[in-house]
C-alpha cells in the first residue's frame, strides 16, 4: 500500500486543550466553541457527533485554521504532532495544510476543480507537497486511485469531475487526501450524500486506509450507525462544549448524558416500525451562541435538569469509571434511560380500498439524434427505459416506500405520478382514473390537489419573497377550500398548529426559520389542500437525527388525522422500515421486490435487497450485520443486461440464464413477490442479514 506509515512516537498526532473560539462581528463576540477538548493518537479513529450548530465543523476549521477573519482561537491550544498551531508562520502553514493534514468535504464536487481533469489535480499534490516530478505524480496518483478500488484509474485520470459518478468523486477526493502522506485526516460528513450501498464502500474503504496508512482520523457526522462503523472513540458535542466523550462500546452500550440519550432515541432501530416504538425528538433547539444561558447548556431541553443545581455555574467533564469515559453532567449517576414507549398508533391491517393502482407503467426517453449518431453511428432510434413495467397497488391511509440506490427510476415514476412527465405504456388509475398520460398543464384543480409533493430541500419549493403564511394560504385559496381571507387565515393557523409551530410564524419568511422548521412548513403546505395521496421524495435525508425523528412524527401524525395516504422515496432502509407499511425495491428502472414491509426486511430476500440491508449503517450494539458489498457500477440504462437486470452485480448469481433470461416474479407468501432466478426453497435459506446478539460482545 502507498505511503504506509507506522506511529513511532508516543505524541499523540492531535492534542486540543480547553479550546474556545469566538468569531467577532458588528454586533460583539459570538462564541462559537466554548470548551472542547480531545486526543487523537497515530492510526485512531475519533467519531465527533452532534446537531448542526453545536460547533463540529468550527473544530475542524480551527485546526486547519480556515477561520476566516473574523473567526479567532481566544483560549486554549491546538497542537499537532507537539507543535501549537497557532505559533506556525504561514509558509509553515501552508505546507501542513494539504500535507500533514488533509480535509474531506461532504461534497466532493466542491473539493474538485470542474475545469481540470482528473489526473490534473491528482498529480499537483505531490508536485506542489513534495516537489515530485510529473511521472513520479503520475505514478503516484494511479498507485492511490488503485488503492480506494478505483476501477480503471487510467481512464479516470483522462475524465472531469462530471464524467465519473459522485462515489467515485468522493474517493477521488479521499485518494487526493492520501496522496500527501498526511497524519491526520478530517473528514467532515463524508458520505451524507451518497446511496447507501456506496456509503457503506467507502466507509469500508476509510476504515481500511486508515490501518493501512497508519493515518489519524477525525470524522464528523450525525449519523450515529457510521459512527458506529469507522470510529474507536466518540464525543458528543453541543452548543460548543463535549458532553460525552468514551469508547463506541462503552458510549453505544451505555450512554450516561441527557443528551447522548436524546439521540439515540431519535433513530430508528432495527427491528423497530412505527406501531411498537414512537421515535423521541429531543424537544427545542440548539441555543443560539448569544442566547446561551448559566449552568448546563443543555439545561433548557433537559428533561432531567434541577433548577437551582443544573443552572449554577460551570458544569465540568468530569470520569465515570476508571476507563477514559467522561460526561458533562451532575446528575449522570442518577439518571435512568427511557425505555421507548408505543406510539399509540393502532395497525389498521392492509384495508381493502386501492386508490393507486400501477399496471405496467413504463417511461422510456428517447435518446436524441445526435447522441444516437455518437453511440450508433446511426441506426434503429435507442431508448433510455427509466421505468418499465412497474406494477403495484397503493392502499388508502398506508404508507408504500419505494426504494433503491440513485438511478434506479423512483423520482422517475414520481414525476409521472405528478404530471410533470408522462407515461409512454401501462396505466396509473387514481380513484379509477387513468392520470398516467394526463400532463400537469391539463390536469384538474381538483387532481392535482389530490396529488401533492414534500421534496427534500424545502428551500427549493419556498418562494424566499413571500411569507410563509402566504405560501401555505395560496395552497388552501387556489384549490377552492377557502376565499374569505378570515377563513384562509383560520385555515393557515390551523395548519401551522397542526405541524406545531406557532401562528406568530405565519409572517416569516423561509431566511427565519430553521431547515426543520422550512421541512414543518412544506409539510403543512402539502397537507393543506386536504390531498389524498402525499408523495414524500427523500423529506429527512439532509435533516439532524432530532429533526428528522420530529418529522416523521409529524407525518405519520398529520397522515393519522387525515387519512391521507403517502408514498415515501428514500434509499435510508432503516427510515423505511420504521415508517412503511409496504416497500417496493427498485433497480435500473424495474421491481426486484414487494410486499409487506416485515416480509422484505426478512429472508426470504431478493440479492438485491439483501446487499441495500446489509449496507445499512446500524447504531444498535446488540446487532450483527452481515457483510455484503456489491462492486462495479450500475450498468447504463441505455443498455441494460438482456436477463436479470441486477446480474452483472449480484454476489448470488447462479450462471448463464441469470444474464439471458428475464427472471420469473415468485410469490414466498401472499403479497410478497421476488423477480429473481434463484429457486425459492435456496432463498429461504438465506440468512438473515441483521442477527441479534447479547450486549457485552460488542
């Protein structure tokens, strides 16, 4: 492996000591980080979590010093590999940056220069670094890109950015970190972006360079599962200060802060679905810098905080045994975990109205006639078959997910759905209806109503001029429901109450409001037309684990009152289970699996749907999960395998007929049907993916 590296020193690698940073402005100082402290040793890998705005990325910007300038260290040091930061020259400086410590962004097409290739921007890292000629580089690069299993790095070297897919961008990225030989490596949400099965590659791929390379890892996220996976030793940030700070065993098996808790609480377990277990939102939000108050920052959203004793002076950091496991909090040794209570939510049984029934709907695009020219060099006219042949039925008042990895036609078919795209064969029926070849521009009020959407940036679909009062008001005047405003205002209100935001919020607009509150308001908004179907297209992927958990409250609430039914797009298998009723697993544009939601999370499973299981990244200890990764990208969609679509990345393929023969839809149990080759009676002999096992052997 290139630029292997063995610890020789006992220095740990990154030392910060009681550090606070404050950013100063117009209006005074703002502290941003109030007293953090951490040790990384050579080849350790330590996991920072929190919300967004409780200071993880400051940390990390502080120690590469990209503050900014009005950002500032007032207290504390920052030393790396012995040496204080603050006291290098800028020369110095530069060389570490790039060097000895390297950055990976969440996304990594900000990382990378569109205008420059591949190779380009590769090779200037050891040339600028090391002064390495332009073979050496070269060499170099292509030794690294082999390295994160870049398949065919010559070819990749020769290609711009957006010619390569984002899970090659960002291991393109990772192999620009590890071309400088650094000691450390900061990767701040590395994988937020990415499907799932992608994600669990290059946290494979992380895990396994940092022990090859000897590199210190600091890695920063929400996800508490990829915690979970990467990291030796986690610390919970919030509002600028660590809570919590032990090993993953010991802080996964027994966390001892209210907050730590909290997130827990918030997430989804295996096993777990929305009838049994209510999802905990941690109440409130993270305290604005200057509206911090004394005592226990966390102290306003604690449900355990004393007054006259939480709210007193400084809380320390403070050991809870003889390990290195520390907690900021007074009462960590009385405080006894909530045991998750039953969301009170009764299991209507599947019903027996279908108001969406798919039949052999298919989208194909035409390729255009240029393209054809390039590909064909003339020719028969060649189709992009996007979706083909989907057939299901939606029930009323259910939840249907429809899953898979990006590509796979789940926006495709809920473009169609909407209107904003067309059916080219099959038929979607709403109430009876065929609406599959009715474009938006010629759909009823009354239609489109029925149909609304809550997409995933709430900051796209919010006109950023108007109040959000005016957008949820037009909904409810446009679609008939009211005219007098009195009534729009009443109805306006009512909403805003419904998804537990005050009235007062009705004159703000969408800069005001938090990303949680802006996704309340689309929720509201897509509700406030009384629709029969929501089609809900990845609502929490980009939300904090307590926001996203406050979400999907809200949606089943909102669902419950209204007896709406929605339709959930999502590729986070461990949302879906705890949501859905019923899944629908989707691979370049056909259905590999469907059923009920207990059937599909359990074998007998399509290889398909047992590789995106395996890739969920899970925070629960007591769980084993089986190991799958598929390789290779998904072929194109242009031309896609003649037999099994998933052939040609199926670790279970069984031989010629997999890659020339369409494969047979097979029923395990009423509902339930798999399109595989692989006998039934050899699926049910699957194992299943995640295996419960006793605490103590994490």
């Amino acid at each position: 492996m290139a630029g292997s590296a063995t610890p020789t020193s006992d220095t740990p690698v990154l030392q910060i000591e009681n550090l606070r940073v404050s950013y100063f402005i117009r209006a005074g100082d703002i502290p941003a980080v109030l007293d953090f402290s951490l040790t990384i040793k050579a080849g350790e890998s330590y996991g920072l979590v929190g919300e967004s705005g409780c200071g993880k990325s400051t940390v990390a910007m502080a120690i590469m010093r990209y503050m900014g300038i009005a950002g500032r260290v007032v207290a504390g040091r920052i030393l790396f590999e012995g040496r204080d930061m603050a006291s290098l020259g800028d020369e110095e400086l530069r060389r570490i940056r790039g060097g000895k410590i390297a950055m990976v962004y969440q996304e990594p097409y900000s990382a990378l220069n569109p205008s420059m290739n591949v190779g380009s921007q590769l090779m200037e890292v050891p040339m600028i670094h090391e002064g390495a000629s332009e073979c050496d580089a070269y060499d170099r690069a292509i030794e690294v890109l082999r390295d994160v299993r870049m398949p065919d790095p010559q070819t990749v070297m020769d290609r711009y950015p957006h010619q390569i897919s984002g899970g090659q961008q960002q291991r393109v990225v990772i192999a620009m970190a590890l071309l400088s030989n650094p000691s450390l490596l900061i990767l701040d949400e590395p994988t937020t972006a990415l499907d799932v099965t992608v994600e669990a590659a290059v946290l494979d791929l992380i895990d396994e360079l940092r022990r090859s390379y000897g590199v210190a890892l600091l890695y920063i996220s929400h996800n508490l599962g990829v915690i979970r996976r990467v990291c030796d030793r986690v610390g919970v940030m919030y509002s600028g200060e660590l809570m919590e700070e032990g090993t993953i065993a010991e802080m996964f098996a027994a966390p001892r802060h209210p907050y730590t808790m909290g997130l827990f609480g918030c997430i989804p377990t295996v096993g777990a679905e929305k009838h049994t277990r209510a999802l905990q939102p941690i109440r409130g939000q993270v305290s604005l810098p200057h509206q911090r108050l004394r005592g226990c920052v966390f102290g306003p959203r604690c449900d355990h905080a004393q007054a006259g004793r939480c709210d007193q002076g400084e809380i320390p950091l403070v050991r809870t045994d003889g390990s290195g496991h520390q907690v900021r909090c007074l009462r960590w040794n009385d405080i006894v975990p909530s045991v998750a209570r039953a969301t009170g939510q009764a299991d209507h049984g599947a019903g027996d109205e279908v108001v969406l029934h798919v039949d052999g709907m298919s989208k194909f695009y035409e390729l255009p006639e240029r393209s054809l020219r390039a590909l064909l060099g003339g020719g028969a006219v060649r189709y992009v078959k996007a979706n083909e042949r989907i057939s299901f039925d939606v029930i009323r008042g259910r939840t249907i997910a429809i899953v898979g990895e990006s590509g796979c036609g789940k926006s495709t078919f809920a473009k169609v759905l909407t209107g904003l795209e067309t059916a080219t064969e099959g038929s979607i029926e709403l109430h009876g209806r065929n609406i599959a070849t009715i474009p938006v521009q010629q759909r009823s009020s009354e239609l489109i109503r029925t149909l609304q959407m809550v997409f995933q940036n709430p900051d796209g679909t919010l006109n950023p001029s108007h109040s959000v009062g005016w957008a949820i008001g037009r909904v409810v005047r446009k679609f008939g429901l009211a005219k007098d405003a009195d009534k729009v205002r009443a109805r306006v209100e009512e909403m805003l109450d419904i998804v537990r935001l005050p009235a007062v919020f009705a004159s703000r607009k969408p800069r005001q409001l938090s990303g949680g509150q802006k996704q309340r308001i689309a929720v509201a908004r897509a509700f406030a037309g009384k629709p029969n179907i929501v089609i809900a297209d990845e609502p929490v992927s980009a939300l904090d684990v307590s926001v996203q958990a406050a979400v999907i409250n809200l949606l089943m609430d909102v669902q419950e009152k209204f007896g709406t039914t929605l339709l959930f797009i999502s590729h986070d298998l461990s949302v879906v289970r705890y949501l859905s009723d019923h899944i629908v697993v989707m691979y370049l544009g056909q259905v590999m699996e469907m059923g009920p939601a207990e059937a599909v999370f359990r074998p007998p499973y399509h290889p398909y749907t047992e590789a995106l299981l395996s890739a969920v990244p899970v925070a629960d200890p007591t769980i084993e999960q089986t190991h799958i990764r598929l390789t290779g990208e998904m072929p194109s969609i242009i031309d896609p395998p003649r037999g099994c679509r998933f052939c040609t990345r199926c670790p279970r393929r069984i031989g010629e007929i997999c890659d020339t023969v369409v494969p047979p839809e097979q029923e395990p149990v009423p509902g339930h049907r798999i399109r595989c080759h692989i006998p039934l009676e050899d699926l049910r002999k699957i194992p299943p993916v995640f295996t419960r096992v006793a605490a103590a052997a994490e």
